[in-house]
C-alpha cells in the first residue's frame, strides 16, 4: 500500500512539473535592429515598420497574442535570447550552422543572398580580386562579418565592422568605405531607393557557403514549445493568403519564400 501510494505522488510531481514547463503564451517579445530597411526601420513619427514587422505582428495575431518589439543591435540578438530579453529574434537573422549550435529556429520566413554595393563606375565587383586594397564595411554580428574575416581579410581587403546598417551606409556615402557587404534585396530596396543611394549600385550575388540565405526566426535553444507555435502562425499566414499579401505589399512580385 505505502509502495503505491509513493507511486501515485511520484505521478502527481511528474504531472504538476509538466504542467508547470507548459508555457502559455500571452505576450510575444521579439528583438529587433531597426536598421534594415525594407525588412526593418523606424518611420518618421518612430514607430516600427517593414517586412519582418508585419510579419511577427501577422504571426502574433494569428497566435492571439500580444506583440512586444525589442530594440537591440544586431550582434546583441543570440545573448538577448539566452539572457531571456526576448523570446525571440526577427530581424533577418540567417539561419547558419554556428548559429543553429547556441540557438534555434522556427521555419523559414524568407530567403535572400548577398551582395556588395559601391559607387557608379568604381570598376568594383563581387570578384574579391576586384576588392583588394579597398574597404568594405559590415553590420556586426551578421553572416556577413563572418564572410569579411574569412574570405576578405585574407584576400587583402581591409574591412570595417559597425554596430548597424545606417552607420555603415554613413560611412559608404561619406566616402570612408569603397564598399559595404549586405543583404542583397535590402540594399536594392532599402537603400538604392533611398536619396543617399542614387550614386550607389548592387554586385552580383556572392556566390559562398558561408552566406546561406534562410531567414527564420531565432528561438532559445530547446524551447520546443515556442518553436511549435511560431510555425504554426508562420504556416497559417501562407495557408490564408496574409504571407503572399505581405510579400507583395514590400517587394512586389518578388517571391522571397524557398518552400524548404
């Protein structure tokens, strides 16, 4: 009798302990950088706009949860996450293997490649022969960094790193950079389409392993149940029409999402 007693309320911790780790959600956090346009900026009276935005408040809605947006650069995202800051990161965050070691990831949002932008008729190319002597800036933290140190900073290129993507342009424009490493299509739509961008061109896409192109959402790593969720709202906004309405509105006929 005493055995199954013990028995029963070993049970009952085990039941309490999972219903304890069943986290329900009311209030999403997502850490965002404001500085990447056309995914993610400030508008003039400050408040949050762009692609991913609409796209985590869109998920948020169909979770029936609140959304909350939290500031930070970019290479503060995975220690936000892991110093729980945030539940979560959208902000073109890449989805690469050194990342998916220290956190997770929900299903794709959108995928992208990369590419240099520098001024008219500089004879620059997304060659790295082309580059060499020259310097070229990067946001910090972004896969793009990791290209510069690998490949760039071996090859003879100096490079620079920022805290955010305005800072870099800043320099490109002030004519202390020759060139800036980016996403492509927030180059050609954020910042060519800006006053500051007119002078200013695309390469080629870089062609390199070490710049995949799936953006996903960065998660705590283990937190299964958050994963769960925000692939749902993801699949729910491809299922309703809302994803397709989204891309459209941001990048017109362009089709960013891989399917994979």
């Amino acid at each position: 009798m005493k055995k199954a007693l013990l028995t029963l309320s070993a049970l009952a911790l085990c039941m309490a302990a999972g219903t304890a780790l069943a986290k329900e959600y009311k209030e999403l956090r997502f850490g965002v950088d404001p500085s990447y346009a056309p995914f993610e900026s400030k508008a003039a009276d400050g408040s949050l706009v762009g692609f991913d935005i609409d796209l985590g408040n869109a998920i948020c809605a169909e979770l029936k949860v609140k959304c909350k947006w939290v500031e930070s650069d970019f290479d503060g995202m995975i220690p936000g996450l892991k110093a729980k800051k945030f539940d979560g990161v959208i902000s073109s965050m890449t989805v690469t293997p050194a990342r998916e070691k220290v956190i997770d990831f929900s299903n794709e949002l959108f995928s992208g490649p990369t590419s240099y932008v520098f001024k008219k008729g500089s004879g620059l190319s997304e060659d790295t022969a082309s580059l060499k002597g020259k310097t070229v800036g990067y946001e910090q933290g972004t896969i793009q960094e990791a290209y510069a140190k690998a490949v760039l900073d071996k090859a003879g290129v100096k490079t620079q790193a920022y805290q955010n993507q305005d800072q870099v342009y800043a320099d490109l424009t002030s004519g202390r950079l020759d060139a800036s490493i980016q996403d492509m299509l927030q180059a050609e739509l954020g910042f060519l389409k800006s006053p500051q961008g007119a002078d200013y061109e695309v390469s080629k896409p870089v062609d390199s392993e070490l710049l995949p192109s799936k953006t996903a959402v960065g998660i705590a790593k283990g937190n299964k149940e958050l994963k769960a969720l925000l692939d749902k709202g993801i699949k729910a906004l491809h299922d309703d029409g809302t994803y397709a309405t989204l891309q459209k509105k941001h990048f017109g006929d362009l089709n960013l999402f891989s399917g994979k």
